[in-house]
C-alpha cells in the first residue's frame, strides 16, 4: 500500500478520539510532583563535602592549634618518660650488703666532728 499525505491525513481525521479517564491525569501529576519533591530534596541535602566541612569547623584556629601542640608535646614527653625509663638494677646480695653496712657502721664513730650519716657517707 502506499503512504502518501492525503491517506495518512484521512485516516488520521476518521480515527475516533479517545479522551483518558481522569485518574489517569492525576497519576500523571503526581508522579511529576514526586520527581519535583525528590529532585528538590536531593538539591537541598548536604554533600559529603558540606558535611567534612561542618565537622571540621574550627571558630578560632589559632587557639585550636596551640592545644593540639600542647598535647602533642605532652603526650610526647609522657611516652619518652614511661617507655625509655631505665630501671636500676641491683642483686639481692648488694641489697644485703647495703642494709648491713648501714647497720654495721655506728653514728658513734664520728666523735660530734662529722654531720653525716651513714646513708649520706654512702652515697656522698
């Protein structure tokens, strides 16, 4: 069959209208009024960005940077104090030693002329 102009134009005008149902309209509607919603929420909510940004607000830099050096030196300080500690160690036989040499050597044998006393002899 051959299409020209006049065919499809007469067939188009003998073609009965068809008029939707009402329902129709509103389902239409609505679903352009969620996309608008949905397109309007999704424009409005914080990106990921936005939200970095907030959490890392500082009101005065300056005030907050001088505290995090403090803690840095602090806790630096703290670690070297605790982790690097060299502990003295002495045997059980120089502690007895020590005690007895303490409670061997009299305060007596100073004559009044020496003020120390024997820890201070021992250690000075």
């Amino acid at each position: 069959m051959d299409w020209n102009k006049k065919s499809i134009i007469r067939l188009l005008r003998h073609t009965p209208t068809l008029i939707p149902d009402e329902s129709l309209w509103d389902g239409i509607k609505q679903n352009i009024l969620e996309d608008q919603h949905q397109a309007l929420a999704k424009a409005l909510a914080p990106t990921f960005w936005d939200k970095c940004r907030s959490w890392g607000s500082m009101p005065r830099p300056a005030f907050t940077l001088a505290t995090m050096i403090i803690l840095m030196v602090m806790i630096g300080s703290s670690g070297q104090l605790f982790m690097n500690s060299s502990l003295v160690r002495v045997s059980g036989s120089d502690q007895m030693e020590y005690i007895s040499s303490l409670i061997n050597d009299p305060v007596s044998d100073n004559n009044g002329s020496d003020t120390q006393t024997p820890i201070e002899k021992y250690f000075l």
